[in-house]
C-alpha cells in the first residue's frame, strides 16, 4: 500500500470521530500520539516505552474502558517515565480529546490493520506524515496552514542553495520542520549519506546538522514527529527566537524559513537587545536574526519567505533592508505568484542572500524574476507544483534545467551565466539604482498585459473591490497575529483593476 493511500485511510478515520466533537487539527494531534506508538514498534524501539504503554499492550485489553483509562494515563504520564527525550517532548502536555472509549478502538484497530510497507525493503512513514500535514494545513477551518509552507516552493529553495555534507542549517520559524526535513532528503539523494559516511559523520547528520525552533507547542510537537518518522533526532526548540534566547543561535552554514506574519502582540518589540533596529514587524526582526545568524565566511546562505510589506516599508524597514543589503549579497528576489499560501490573498517573495566576509558593500546587482503577473491563479483546478519553477530554476542557475538541478547545480551565482537568460520576467537592478528608490525592494515587475496604458484604471466600483480584497487580507492576518503594516495605497503603487502596473526597470 503506498503511502498516498495510508495517509488517505488514516485522514478518512476523522469521519468516525465527527461525533465526538473532534476537529481536524485535534485529531491530528491524537493521531501524532497514537502513531508514535505504532512507530516505536515497527522501527523497534519499544523499550523506551513504558512497557504497560506499549502498542501491542494497548491492544490486548480487550475492554474498551480500561484501553481508555491506560491511554490517558499514558498521556499524562509517559513524558515524565521516559529516558528518551524526544518522547517526553512529544507527550508534555498531552490530552486526548476522545470522550468515547469505542474510538479509540477503532483507531487502534485500524491503524494496526494498515500495510505500512508499500516494498518489504521501504519504510513510508515518513511520507505518511507529510501527507497527513499536507492535509490539515489544507483544511481552513484547522487554522494549520499557518505552519505549513507548499511542498514545492520548499524543494525549489533547497535544490537552489544546494546544501553540503557536515554543514549546520537551521531554521528559526520551523512550523513542523518542512525545511530541514527537505534539506536531509536532498542529501540523501545527492551523496546517499547513510552508506557513505562513516558512524560519527552519520551521527553528527542526524543529530547536529538539523535544528530548529518553533513557539507553538502543537507545531513543536509535530515537528519533533515529523523529524522522528524521517530518522532525525535533531533538536528542535520549544521556545522564541526572538526573545533573548535567539541570540545563542548563530555561526549557521545556511539557513531556511518563512517566518510568521505581523507584529508581536500588543505591538512589543523583541525581548533581545542585540538589534541593531528595534521593531514590533515581526518579518523584519527575523530577517535581522537570520542574516546575523550566518557565519561571515562567504559562504553561509539563506533563503527566506516574507510579505510584500518588508520590501517596502519605511523607517526602520528601510533601514534593515540597507543592512541586510550591506552585510549580504542579496542577489535573488523571487516575486511569488498570490494564492499559494493558505491565508488567502497575501503576497510573498523570497529573498536569498550570501553573508559577505565584511560588514558594508556586499551587494552590487539584485536580479528580480516575476512569478506573480500574468500568472495563472493556484487552487484546487491549477495545481501549484515544481513544474511552476521551471523558467526561474533557468534564470537563477544561468542555465541548469529544472530536471538536472538537484544533481548538476552547485548553488553558485554566475553573473555572466545570468545575464545571457532571455527571459521578460527576468532582470537585473544596481544597487546604485535600488539606492536612489529610498532602498525600496518593491519593484522587479513586469507590466500587466491586460492594461494597455495608464488610463485604463477601471470603473470605481472595480477599483473599491480591488481595496476591498486587500482589506480583507489585512484584516485576516490581524486576526490572526497581530496587526501588520498595511500596503503602499493602489495610488502610489500603479494598481488597476488588472493587477499591479509596474515600470519595469
């Protein structure tokens, strides 16, 4: 049974709890405990387990109440009769939201019933669980997808940084650890590490190369399973890393993220003092601790996803953007196309950067690809998918196909090769000429081709539904965390009815 059709089972098993109030994100949750179980016996390590607590003890009590009585007493209790510290992890806190001991059967039953090998020789867990995350983050209502970047923007951002054996990544803002989980398989694809290396190079890929942190403690501990079913012991911080415990995290080979959306609660600004810019912008104090987070070797890269509003925003907006640009090589921005994420209607790009080995003059020339005008609109009828990232894989290689890049590109940036990409949606800007737009990255646009001129500006009432969706946007990501910055007015922006007209420069 492939792991597409496990995960389909498992996901489906929601509808039988419908009447017990359980929503899909909390069963989720209920799974990941459950799953665990299951685990520690097909990987074989059930003796970290209590033993009253194993799968196959749950499974022989054949009554229904006393099944329910062990499994919330395990889930008080397991975290705290543990050595393993990934188990305790995963079980702090731990509450089943089950009211009826029949459920819990049939959870039980039927997960224990599943093929959990689609080969004898491959273990598909892994893949399980990111379908099942996949699933929930699609589900609106569960509020997941805010943890939840899409799969192939994720792949895309690893193959272009192209990661090494016995680097250390991280990621600040990890949400159920997507990134580091891509950049262990794009390893073990490229070099097959766990036949290559020897015990102490294996050991330290597994345990030292990975990290992580994430505030949530659902997320964190989805996270933790994640890592676990992929064969990662990597640490993962409950914590925030924008509190005085994001400084001890630094001197990184390379880091990943899309880091929450808005400001901090009430508007407070991090509880650190090693800002050189204090802001409440949430977006803004992480791309402070990532660049800062880099070793300053020439080498140590990032790539990060962040809303429209970073790129423009004035004050101390401005300003970090002039530092980033000055300690990094910002090379790259990638406009994303709208309606990718899970919070509808917001726009993003990722900006990849190289720490410089000094602190100013680090970038000359940023190139921009447009992904977002003209661009087909991504759902449900129009998959977002790795094919999306053909042409800008060409753009941003100077020439290696999509095909050929997890194998054939060493995430180098060849300015000569760039150049010679004959691509509309492709072009170079100065940083003499980034400069003279008050450090303003909000450009690298092509014009709408639906919009012949300046004047076509649409009917009032087409213009009002314009502001409108943007309103809405807004305020969802209010709602959710906090209150953002709003967008530059469609006035000063070019907006039509259309989509944003931009001077492409």
């Amino acid at each position: 049974m492939s792991a597409q059709e496990i995960s389909a089972k498992l996901w489906n098993l929601c509808n039988v709890l419908r009447d017990d109030g359980v929503t899909y994100h909390q069963y989720l949750n209920e799974l990941t405990y459950i799953l665990f179980l299951k685990l520690s016996e097909l990987k074989e390590f059930e003796e970290e387990i209590p033993e009253n607590y194993r799968w196959r003890k749950l499974l022989d009590l054949k009554d229904n109440k006393a099944l329910f009585d062990t499994y919330r007493d395990l889930l008080a209790n397991i975290s705290t009769k543990t050595t393993n510290e990934t188990i305790a992890q995963i079980y702090t806190n731990a509450s089943t939201t089950l009211r009826k001991p029949v459920n819990l059967r049939t959870l039980l039953s039927s997960i224990d019933e599943l093929d959990w090998y689609e080969e004898q020789d491959r273990d598909t867990m892994g893949d399980i669980y990111e379908d099942l995350l996949e699933r929930n983050a699609g589900e609106k209502k569960s509020g997941a997808g805010q943890y939840f970047t899409p799969r192939p923007l994720i792949n895309i951002m690893v193959d272009l940084l192209a990661p090494q054996l016995g680097e250390k990544w991280s990621d600040p803002a990890c949400g159920t650890f997507g990134f580091m989980i891509a950049i262990n398989e794009y390893l073990l694809e490229k070099y097959d590490y766990i036949y290559e290396l020897g015990k102490k190079e294996r050991n330290f890929q597994r345990t030292q190369a990975l990290s992580g942190v994430e505030l949530v403690q659902d997320a964190h501990r989805l996270a933790l399973m994640n890592a676990k079913l992929h064969g990662l012991d990597s640490t993962i911080h409950l914590a925030d890393t924008l509190t005085e415990f994001g400084k001890s995290l630094k001197n990184y080979d390379g880091v990943l993220a899309n880091p929450p959306f808005g400001t901090k609660k009430g508007g407070e600004r991090p509880t650190r003092d090693d800002f050189t810019f204090q802001t409440s912008n949430k977006q803004l104090n992480f791309l402070q601790h990532i660049y800062r987070s880099l070793k300053k070797n020439g080498n140590a890269k990032a790539a990060v996803i962040l809303p429209d509003n970073v790129l423009f925003e004035d004050g101390d907006g401005q300003r970090i953007r002039k530092d980033l640009m000055d300690k990094c090589n910002l090379h790259t921005i990638l406009r994303l196309p709208t309606g990718i994420f899970y919070a509808a209607g917001v726009k993003t790009n990722v900006l990849f950067f190289t720490r410089g080995k000094t602190e100013t003059d680090n970038t000359q020339n940023i190139w921009f690809y447009d992904m977002r005008t003209n661009m087909p609109s991504f759902g449900k009828r129009t998959p977002f998918t790795r094919k999306a990232f053909t042409d800008f894989v060409k753009a941003y290689t100077g020439g290696t196909t999509i095909d050929k890049v997890k194998t054939d590109y060493d995430g180098s940036i060849d300015e000569k090769k760039r150049k010679k990409i004959k691509d509309e949606r492709w072009q170079c800007i100065s940083r003499k000429e980034i400069a003279q737009k008050n450090d303003s990255l909000d450009i690298g646009l092509i014009a709408d081709q639906s919009l012949t001129n300046a004047a076509e500006l649409g009917t009032p009432i087409d213009i009002a539904k314009e502001a409108l969706a943007e309103l809405s946007s807004i305020t969802k990501e209010r709602n959710h965390e906090g209150v953002v910055t709003p967008p530059v007015p469609l006035a000063k922006r070019g907006g039509t009815k259309g989509g944003a007209l931009r001077e492409k420069i």
